[in-house]
C-alpha cells in the first residue's frame, strides 16, 4: 500500500483510538509493510514488559523502536545520529529497514534489554504511519506472533495470535514485503547486516554502504545458512543469557542480532529444505516414504520444476504453493505456513531459492523454520 493513501474515515477513528491507547500504556497491534507489529509506548517501562507477556518472549530479546520521521532520531540518540543511519534512512525508509544506532536512555530498559544501542525503524504502511504520528511517542514494536512462531502477515493471522492478549487490533490487510525489515548495525564502519530483509545488500552496496553481508566470514549466526537434520544450533527460546552481549563493546564480539540466537518461525509441521536442482533426489525420496496427501511444497516455480517429482512421489502432495517471484515468495511464507498449519498438513518441503538479492532473507527464514532433508 502507497504510504499517502488517503485513510477512511473509520481507519482514521480506529487509529484515533489505538494512538490513546499507546499513549496511556496499552498494547496495539498495527500493519506494517513488512508484518504485524505488537507496539507499546518505548519510554514505558510496564507497557513494554507486557509486550513480552503477550508474546512469550525472551526478556533478553530487545525490541525495535518506530518511529514517525527522520527528525524525531534526534531526540533518542545522544550525539548527532551517525551519518550512514541518516542516510539509509533517507534512502529507504519509510520502508522495510532497521537502523541500530546509540540512544540517549529515553528509550525504556525493557525495550533495549539494557544495550547501549537501539533499533530504529519508520515503517512504510499508511496505517502505521498515521498511527506513529498521532501517537507522537517511539512505539516498541516486535512482530506479532507468539514467540517462536512465523510472523503474521495477514490480519486474520494477527488476530489468531493477538486477541485477548492487547487492546486493540489494527487491520491493515496483508503485508507488502511480507519479510521482516533488514537490520544495519550503524554503530561502526562499515556497516553490518545483521538480519537480511527486502533492502538487500545489494541494494545498500549500490547507494554506496561498504556494508559486511551476513554471508561474510565473522558474522556470526547472522546468516542462518541452512542446516541438516535435527541437530539445530540455536538454543530453545528462554535459554541462558549470553553475557558477553551486554558488553559496550560487544560490537566487535558478537555480530548479530541478539534475536538472531533464538530459533523462529516454526509452523506445527516438520520443515524440509531442499537447494534448488536437489541432484541427489532427496526430493523425491522423502515423497515416496510419506502418506499419501500430507506434504505441502513451497518455492519458486523454478524451484519447484527443478526438483523433477515423479508422478508417484507426487501423491504424497497436499498442497503446491509455487511463487513466480522472489517478492511474492517473501510475501508468501509466513502466510503459507499458516494456512499449511490450518490445513493439518504433516510436513513441508521448501525449495531454498539462490543466495543472492532477496534469495538471502528467504533463505534466512526457511533456515531458522527448518532443516536441510
Ligand atoms: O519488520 C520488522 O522489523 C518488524 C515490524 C513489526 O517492524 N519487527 C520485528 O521485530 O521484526 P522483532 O522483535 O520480531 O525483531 C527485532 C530484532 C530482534 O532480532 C532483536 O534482537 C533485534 O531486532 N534488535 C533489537 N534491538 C537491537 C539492537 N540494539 N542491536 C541489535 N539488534 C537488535
Ligand atoms: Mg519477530
């Protein structure tokens, strides 16, 4: 949706309330362009807590701050905003980027987990924008699933797993990038990515950041490349603190986001990655050893017909989800995982697409969602 859309009336009394809401310290469940966000007020200390009531959330997983327009980064950074923020933010945003930056202590301890640093973000959505404007306050703001579980894209999807837990519940209709926002460590050059999204770092090396990719060597458990097996290197959610991060200068430590460590995104059924091409025809083996009509399949059309599944596997097939972008695959994970849950499949095969472009942030989230077969 074109941030400018002119708003109805009754979004724009919708908002009205939800932006009281948030004033006074309630929870508000909005649209954004990238997924639904779970926001409270970042200067409130007991709204913010309950953000993480409602999600099940780490306490040590910090949050990110939206924030309206550029101008208001000054008031929550110290010093002047670092240069390479500023302009990624004039760049890119509003749209589906997260600058992490030095706070000048407004933003509440529960929202920054007590980092010296902040995640700024100015969505793109027109809802989330009117909202961050009538509300004139930072909203801290993660995605609104239920910890661990994919992001909802859609409101159908926000409010299976939101009613009940907030006071209020905004419908923005489905998410445009369906991804969330790409996170750039500002705090240091050059610039780090620490969570792939939609601004790819591609993108960001065209406008001239000497941005480190998460695929480089040191970056940690940025880049979730695939894995085999059950064996998953992430720890369960809620697991020990990593101490080290809570260091001033864990930047030259530890290159992730702290979120990065836990595992996400996981529908009720077993996720199966597979390259594209799949030489050795693992594909195929595993259709052929499931019951008939249990497996969906997800990927690129050119994924999918590069697996070459036999008529026979092809009756373990419940579903066939092919996407003929890379933008429409994004916009469609998170969503079709869901629907796979609703349908009561037993497993799900994904084709991974190549490393490169958006491939990167797809590739990141089918990772931490499953492993390879
Ligand atoms: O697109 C998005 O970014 C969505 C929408 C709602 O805006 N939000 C979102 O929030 O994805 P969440 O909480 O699900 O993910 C936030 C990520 C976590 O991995 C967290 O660890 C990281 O941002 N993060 C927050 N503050 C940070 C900081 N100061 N330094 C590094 N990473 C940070
Ligand atoms: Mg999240």
């Amino acid at each position: 949706m074109d941030p400018n859309t002119a708003l109805p009336k009754e979004t724009r009394t919708e908002i009205h309330k939800a932006a009281r809401i948030l004033r006074e310290g309630g929870l508000v469940v909005f649209p954004t362009e990238t997924v639904y966000g779970l926001g409270a007020d970042a200067r409130n200390g007991a709204a913010c807590r309950r953000i993480y009531e409602a999600k099940g959330r780490p306490a040590d997983n910090p949050l990110i701050v939206h924030i309206a327009s550029r101008s208001q980064l000054a008031t929550l950074t110290d010093d002047d905003p670092p240069e390479a923020a500023l302009r990624a933010l004039e760049l890119f945003a509003p749209g589906p980027i997260t600058v992490v930056v030095r706070h000048n202590g407004s933003i509440s301890e529960v929202a920054t987990t007590g980092l010296s640093t902040v995640a700024l973000r100015i969505p793109a959505h027109p809802v989330a924008l009117a909202l961050l404007r009538e509300a004139a306050i930072p909203v801290a703001a993660p995605s609104a699933n239920r910890s661990g579980r994919p992001s909802p894209t859609t409101y159908p999807m926000a409010l299976g797993a939101m009613e009940g837990r907030v006071e209020a519940i905004l419908d923005g209709g489905d998410c445009d990038v369906g991804l969330e926002s790409t996170i750039l460590d500002c705090t240091d050059t050059p610039q780090r990515i620490l969570r792939p999204g939609r601004i790819t770092r591609e993108m960001l090396q065209e406008a001239g950041f000497a941005v480190i990719g998460p695929e480089d060597s040191g970056a940690g458990d940025a880049n979730r490349e695939p894995r085999r097996g059950q064996a998953f290197g992430a720890p369960p959610e809620g697991a020990g603190l990593d101490e080290s991060r809570r260091d001033e200068n864990r930047h030259e430590e530890v290159y992730h986001a702290p979120g990065s460590r836990y595992r996400h995104y996981e529908p009720e059924a077993a996720v199966h990655l597979l390259e594209e091409g799949d030489p050795e025809g693992r594909g195929n083996a595993f259709l052929q050893g499931a019951d008939s009509r249990s497996v969906a399949l997800i990927g690129s059309a050119e994924g999918i017909d590069s697996l070459r599944i036999t008529p026979s596997a092809r009756e373990a097939l419940m579903e066939t989800v092919r996407f003929e972008s890379l933008d429409s695959f994004a916009r469609g994970i998170f969503s079709s995982f869901h629907s796979f849950d609703e349908n009561g499949c037993r497993a799900i095969l994904a084709v991974l697409p190549p490393a490169r472009g958006l491939g990167v942030a797809i590739r990141d989230r089918l990772s931490r969602a499953g492993t390879l077969l």
